[in-house]
C-alpha cells in the first residue's frame, strides 16, 4: 500500500436538464454566461443566485459524461 500526501483532481462532467422552472433573477444571470460563454464563478458576486441554484440541483450522479484529470500528486517517496 503506498501513501499520497496531496492529491488534487479536476473534475468535468457534462448534465443535461430539461422542462425546468427557475426564478428570473437564476434565469438572466444563465443566459448572461451562456451568451458570453463565461463560467459560472461560485465565489462570483455577479452570479450568486444561479451558482447557488447549480450547486444545488445538479448532481455528480446525474452526469452524462465524466473525466478525471490528475493534476497534483505527491507521495511519500
């Protein structure tokens, strides 16, 4: 058995949702980022309510595809 010290993997999957009802202000702030093409930023004060609205309702279980990449390892040796 070995020891890790640090491991630090980005994680990207890709969820498809569909017939949803969200609030306006969830509604604008997607189509801004969508039509910009930014990222939903969790720690953005611009898009507080739609990074909270997609912590919230999407899942790791329902994804469609997944990849892992290792980005920091570091072990014992």
């Amino acid at each position: 058995m070995k020891r890790i010290k640090n491991l630090t993997v980005k994680t990207t999957f890709s969820v498809g949702l569909g017939d949803l009802e969200v609030p306006d202000k969830v509604f604008e702030q997607l189509k801004e980022t969508a039509e910009i093409g930014e990222i939903v930023d969790p720690v953005s004060f611009d898009y507080t309510e739609s990074a909270e609205w997609l912590r919230d309702n999407i899942h790791l279980r329902d994804c469609m595809e997944c990849e892992w990449e290792i980005t920091e390892l570091d072990d014992e040796s």
